[in-house]
C-alpha cells in the first residue's frame, strides 16, 4: 500500500512538470518502452504495479505531445486505446492477478505495433518535408 501511495505522489508531481513543458515525444516513447519491458518482466504484482505507474505518467505525456495534422487524431486513438487496456491491467494487479494484468501487455504490445506502424512518413514527406 505505502508503494502504491509513493507511486500516485510521484505521478502527480511528475504530471505536474511535464504538462508545464513540451513534450519530447522520442525520449518519452523510449521511457515508455522501459516501462513495458520492467511490467513484462515483473515477477510480483508490486513490481508490475510501479511499472505500469510509471508507464501512465508517460503515457500522459505523450497525449499531451503534438503530432503531425494527417495522423493526430489516428495517434491520439492509440494512446486512447493504449489507456483502456492499461487501466484494466491495473484493475487487475489491484486484484493481485498478476497472470490477468500480463494478458493486457500483451494487448498493449499489439496495440504499438498497429500504430507504430503509422509512424513512418511516406516517400514524398521525406522529399518535400
């Protein structure tokens, strides 16, 4: 219980600053992937639980972020859909089932393939920008 309380206070302090400053959207996909490999990795529901906190403050951030006006809305789907099963995978750990909770990384690990996949720009970006 003390974890979870220490994780919600760093979460919320955490939110705080990066809400006041743009967001570099490649370093919080990268904090966001360590956070996913700690979750997949976890051996107890007390691990997963502080990796999925920190995986949410990222994923915060990066809805907060500013994508190109073609693939926003698409992006912001993703994170939307990302949150969904995030939060459910927290219901879970809070049900210390820790075996239902990694069933929904799985999901998540779906959900970043479809929409990484999204994140390539097309021939003529790269030409014209």
């Amino acid at each position: 219980m003390k974890v979870v309380i220490s994780v919600v206070i760093t979460a919320v302090l955490l939110c705080g600053f990066a809400f006041a400053n743009d967001v570099d959207m490649e370093k919080t996909m990268k904090q966001m992937a360590l956070n996913f490999k700690q979750a997949k990795e976890a051996q107890s529901v007390e691990q997963m639980t502080l990796a999925l906190a920190s995986f949410e403050i990222q994923l915060l951030q990066a809805q907060q972020g500013k994508f190109q006006a073609d693939k926003a809305e698409l992006y912001q789907q993703g994170l939307k859909e990302l949150a969904v099963e995030v939060d459910q995978a927290q219901l879970l750990l809070e049900q210390q089932n820790l075996e239902g909770a990694k069933q929904h990384l799985l999901k998540m690990d779906e959900l970043r393939k479809k929409y990484h996949k999204h994140r390539k720009p097309s021939f003529w970006q790269l030409i014209f920008g």
